[in-house]
C-alpha cells in the first residue's frame, strides 16, 4: 500500500523538528551543519517523490518534478529550513513539507513543471539579514550584502566559501518572468484564524521590515571610583534608545519595533559598559510610514547620543518594501481554499516570508494556516494535523487546477 502523503508529512516534520544544531532546543541557522542535514534531508525525500534534487552552496535544496507540457513555465513552491533560536518546528519546515505532500498527492503529472525550494535562510539569525537562501536564487547578492558580518567578525562571502556545501553544487537561479509564480503555505503566526474558528486563509500583502544595527560608543571605566555625572555608560544610552523606540511604535500602530539582540563591551560587572551595540527591526503594511519612523528613529537615538556624550553609528542592514500577492495566482488558491474549506478570508501578513523576495521574479501568493494562540518562534508552536491535512489538500487543489 502507498503511504498516505498526510501521515507521511507529519512523520517529517517532527525528523526536521530534531535536526538542531543544539540538542536542547531548535536551532538551524545559515550555513550551519544542522541545516546542511536538513537540507539533505528533504532532498532525500524529494528523490523520494520522483523530482531531480539540486542544491546550491549555500544549502537551498530544489527537486524538480517534470509537467507534461513542454512549453510551461515552473511554477515555484517553497518556504525556509532555517530557524529561529529555541524556535517552533512549524516555520519555515512546514511549508515545505506540505508542499512536497501536495505534490505526492497529485492525480496526475501536473502541466507545469513544479520547483519545490527549501530556502537556506529567511529568519536572517545569523547576518541579521533576512532572505539570502531565497534572494539568492533571484540574482547574486550584492557586495554590500556580501560583506556583512556575524557576530564573530566573519562575512557571508566568507562563511559560504569556508561553510558552504560546494561538493555538487549548483547555481540555483531564475531571470524575472521565467516562472509562472511562487506560492507558500506558511503557519500565520498570530491570532486571527483562531478567533475566527477558520483553518486558514490567503494573504493579501506581506508587511515591508527594516533592519539596523546601532551601536554607541562611551567609554569603559571603575564602577566603583567613576562619579555618575562623568560617565559616558554605552548602555545606559541603548536603554534610553529601546525605551523610545517602544514609545514611537506604541503610539502609532500597526507599526512594531523590536530590539532583539543586545552585546556590550566589556561586560563586566565592575566596568561602566563602554560600548552598546543592538538591533532593530521595524515593521509597518505602509511604505510611507515604515520610512518615517525609520528617519525618525535615526533623529531620536542621534539626539539620545548626543545629549550623553556618546559616538553614534546606525547601520541600516536592510530595507524591503511590503509585498503585494498576486490577484489571479491569489484567486486560484481563494478557490481551492474556498472548495476546501468554505473560506475566502485574506489577511496580510506582518511577518516576512520568502516570497518578498521571490516577488522580484513574478507572482506570488501565499497559504496561511491557523497555529494555536497565534504563538510562534518558541518551541510551543503548534498546528494540528487536521489544519495541517487541510492545508496540503487545499494546495493539491491548487496545483492540479493549475
Ligand atoms: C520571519 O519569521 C520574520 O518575520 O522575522
Ligand atoms: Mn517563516
Ligand atoms: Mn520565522
């Protein structure tokens, strides 16, 4: 008996839940050995399901299902293998996985050739920039980006030669208009299905999202001899810097500010920190606002540096614009959704996803599943198989009425 492509992906996804790079909790970042294995992993199943697998040196992982029709465009499929730090086992793997279960559950060769990608990063853990497994595959990052260091000093130019997977690599790479689209299943990461009682819905737009790296420089001298009007403490001034930038979002939503990484130099009990170096990513649906508050922002934590005798660098890291979903590709899966399960709800969605960065291809559109209490990057996020089940039939529909 053929195994049920259901079962089977639900079995897959708790195997990629414990590829981690920590055997305390899940973590797979860019270019690292879990997420090579990962990647490896789902190439085996790819195989599996009759694709030719590729991969690139930076660990994306494709398999190729041929269509019938010679003269079609692809049709891409995909989401990330890479994770957050103590992440949920459904980001990013799930869309995958479902995908790759849609796709096994075909009636018949689809017409289409179907490419089923499995980014190498979009959480941007490491470089603190988002997408490079998925820009990647729209053209070479460029320099600036090429540059960029990790926490340790060295650069993803670096880090791809020295970490990447170069035996029977390939370039994975399409040209603008050579697909007919890309579509993601991807949990929603918030509440709104719940509340509704929905199993899922299409996303109309993906929210734009910056992100900075601050640093502030004072000076590192005695706790204990230095009087407080003297010194000039780097940390005290990034506390300043966070407290304003929860104030600006809190007065103007939806805008989100987070500060989610924090070093400083020396880091020690008994020395005024003279160094602060944190990060911020800034999201708003509206372009024109996401830019204020980014130069606003800037304005603010200058003035906060200024008024403490502190140096100020602001680094804008990246900058993406929101993305629109494609109305026809959209309507398509509003129609297998709505066959599925009675639905046509769409939302946009604040959280960044692959498909920003495959729009500079062509369409994209977008599948999101219900997820309990909305949680997600924390180990206890969760879908229920029956929401899972639903989401892969939804995208067989799709895919065979293509
Ligand atoms: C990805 O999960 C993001 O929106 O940060
Ligand atoms: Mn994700
Ligand atoms: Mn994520």
């Amino acid at each position: 008996m053929m195994p049920d492509p259901i079962q089977t992906a639900l079995e897959r996804l708790e195997i990629l839940g414990r590829i981690s790079d920590d055997p305390s909790r899940l973590v797979r970042t860019f270019l690292s050995p879990a997420n090579r294995v990962a990647a490896e992993t789902v190439g085996a199943w790819m195989e599996a399901a009759g694709m030719e697998t590729s991969h690139a040196a930076d660990g994306t992982i494709r398999g190729i299902l041929p269509g019938t029709d010679p003269t079609a465009k692809p049709l891409l499929l995909g989401s990330h293998l890479d994770t957050v730090i103590d992440a949920g086992k459904y980001d990013g793997a799930l869309g995958i996985i479902a995908a790759l279960a849609a796709i096994e559950s075909l009636p018949e060769p689809p017409a289409h050739p179907i490419h089923l990608l499995g980014f190498s990063d979009e959480e941007g853990v490491r470089f603190h920039t988002t997408y490079l497994g998925s820009r990647s595959v729209t053209g070479p990052l460029d320099a600036e980006t090429l540059a960029t260091p990790d926490a340790s000093g060295r650069s993803i130019a670096e880090a791809i030669e020295k970490e990447g997977w170069h035996e029977g690599a390939t370039t994975i790479h399409y040209e603008p208009r050579s697909t007919c689209g890309y579509v993601e299943l991807h949990i929603e990461q918030g509440r709104v299905l719940e509340e509704a009682g929905e199993p899922a819905c299409v996303v109309s737009a993906i929210s734009g999202q910056a992100r900075v790296t601050v640093s502030l420089d004072g000076l590192a001298d005695h706790a204990g001899t230095t009087p407080m009007p003297l010194r000039r403490d780097a940390l005290g001034g990034a506390a300043a810097c966070i407290l304003e930038a929860e104030a600006i979002a809190c007065a103007d939503p939806p805008l989100v500010i987070t500060v989610g990484s924090i070093s400083i130099h020396p880091g020690a009990s008994n020395c005024i920190p003279g160094s602060a170096r944190f990060t911020i990513d800034l999201r708003h649906p509206g372009d024109e606002r996401r830019l204020h508050h980014l130069t606003a922002l800037e304005e603010k934590f200058a003035a906060i540096a200024t008024e403490r005798g502190l140096g100020f660098h602001w680094k804008l890291v990246q900058d993406d614009p929101s993305a629109p979903c494609d109305p026809a590709l959209t309507d398509a899966l509003l129609e297998a959704l709505e066959s599925v399960s009675g639905s046509r709800r769409s939302m946009p969605s604040g959280a960044g996803h692959d498909a920003v960065a495959l729009s500079k291809l062509g369409p994209i559109a977008m599948l999101f599943l219900r997820c309990r209490e909305g949680l997600s990057h924390h180990p206890d996020e969760f879908a229920s198989p029956e929401d899972i089940a639903t989401g892969i039939h939804i995208l067989t529909r799709f895919l065979a009425r293509l």
